[in-house]
C-alpha cells in the first residue's frame, strides 16, 4: 500500500451537529508504520472505514489533551484489544497522558479484568507504554524521525506541533495554534503541512448559537488560526501541499471549498486540500 494521509475527522472543537463531521483525527501510514494523530471522538469507526485492522495499531501520537484530540484514545485502545491486539503499542503524548491512560483503565477495571479471566487476552496494562513528550526530538526508530515544537494555544501550554519524517518523505501537524511564525521553519521543506483554519465569517454565525459567545470569540481569537495565516506559515515554509484541516466552522451550510480556498490564496498559491471526514492525501 503507498504511504497516504488520511484525515478521519476534519472538524475543529468538541461538539457534534446531524450529519456533520467529526473532530480532529489523523491516520499515517509511511514506510510501513501505522500511525495515529490525535484521537478525538469517532476516530476508531474512521479508522475501521479507513479499512486498517485496529490489530495493526502501532504509534499514537497526542499533541495536546483537549478533549477534541484526546477523547477516544481510551476506547480506541481498548476495542483494538478487543479486536485481538496482542502486541505493544506505544502512545506519545504531552504530560498528563499517562494519568488519563491510568484513569480510563481504573474506570474500566470491570471489563478488563473479566475479559482477561473470561477470554483469556492478555492484560490491556501491560501492552500499552505511555512516553511523555516536550519540546524537541520524540522519536528516532527505524528510519523514522519524530519531532515536536511547543505552538501557541493558550490556555494550554503543552500543545505541540509534530514533524514526522522517513524515507526522504515529511508530513508536519500544525496542532492547535495562533498564528505562529516559528512553526514555518519546523516545517521547512515538508511535503505536507496539515494546519488548522478558521473563516471569520463563519466564527461570528458559531459564536452567536453557544451559550458563551464572547468567550468562544476571545478563545478562538487567541488560541487559532485563520486560513490565510495557515498559508503564510506554508509559504514562509516553502512545503510541497498544504492541508486545511481542524476547520472552524465545518458544519456551517453557507460556507463551501470555495470559501476556504478564496481565503487561503491570498496567502497560498501552491497545491491545496480541504480536509473533509476520510479524505485520502497520497504522499507522492
């Protein structure tokens, strides 16, 4: 199978709308590894649609605890468990991965233990490794080169990008961030810079149906990026196809492609994708 991209949910924060799309998760696959980014709700039915056999996981990478990024890492593990998961998989995220790992196994202390004593799998516990990140190198394991640089998300501090690199062939995941000029130098060259956007637009009709208005706008203004910051950082960053993913809004009925498009290139005039649920990006 050729390495690809594929983005399982496109859609920025936490909430669910009637046929909208789902929050943010990615799935990897480069010189043979089976690679998960960011695990928010309804990554483990986009894997499975995906066609990847959950026995298969191998890296999950988090790269911030928003519930958005990090709500189905539990589950995600457990039904691939379920599925016959038999061999180690490691989950690289920021500190606080370990105590929700921890947490979600006490929470399903029942299951497990029954699973375990009833059908005779081996103990969820003990094939899981939990490796807290910071800033800088994270992995360097056959042919593959992981690192992360600390973004701009306030009130989150330990939210970082991640630059994943084999075989010649670099992908980089923005994560959750304002504007941010150093991220164009940690993506320097990537074949694909995935990087959140919002449309202003499109954030004034989402502020004006929550209930906290003028909160979601501070925070949004803040902690996000709007699609033509996304293209300066991948022109300032020379990278080969930039991505839109992470969009806010991405259930709004009167904004299309179009729109995100005529925003971007004002900024962007090089190969472009709006990420949309289970959209395939080849790695060339």
């Amino acid at each position: 199978m050729p390495d690809r991209l594929v983005l399982l949910g496109s859609k920025g924060g936490p909430a669910l709308r009637p046929g909208g799309p789902w929050p943010s998760s990615s799935l990897l696959e480069i010189g043979g590894r089976t690679i998960v980014v960011d695990c928010g709700l309804g990554v483990t039915r986009g894997l499975v649609d995906a066609g990847l056999s959950l026995k298969a996981l191998d890296l999950i990478f988090i790269t911030h605890l928003h519930s958005d990024h990090v709500l189905e890492l539990g589950p995600l593990i457990h039904t691939a468990w379920t599925a016959g998961l038999a061999g180690p998989i490691t989950i690289f995220g920021p500190p606080g991965t370990g105590h929700y790992w921890r947490r979600f196994c006490q929470a399903m202390e029942f299951d497990i233990e029954i699973r375990i004593a009833d059908e005779g799998r081996p103990d969820i516990r003990e094939l899981v490794s939990i490796d807290e990140f910071g800033e800088g190198d994270v992995l360097r394991q056959r042919g593959l080169k992981v690192s992360a640089l600390r973004v701009d998300h306030p009130p989150v501090t330990d939210c970082f990008a991640l630059r994943l690199d084999h075989g010649g062939k670099s992908v980089v995941f923005s994560a959750d961030t304002a504007f941010f000029p150093p991220l164009a130098d940690f993506a320097d060259g990537a074949d694909i810079l995935v990087h959140e956007a919002m449309l202003e637009e499109g954030n004034e009709r989402l502020v004006a149906r929550t209930g906290n208005g003028a909160r979601l706008r501070e925070h949004l203004l803040a902690s996000h990026s709007f699609a033509e910051e996304a293209g300066r950082i991948a022109s300032d960053a020379g990278v080969k196809r930039l991505v839109l993913n992470h969009l806010i809004p991405a259930d709004d009925a009167e904004i299309g492609d179009a729109d995100w498009v005529a925003a971007v290139r004002k900024t962007w005039a090089g190969d472009l994708t709006i990420a949309r649920d289970g959209l395939v990006v080849e790695l060339a």
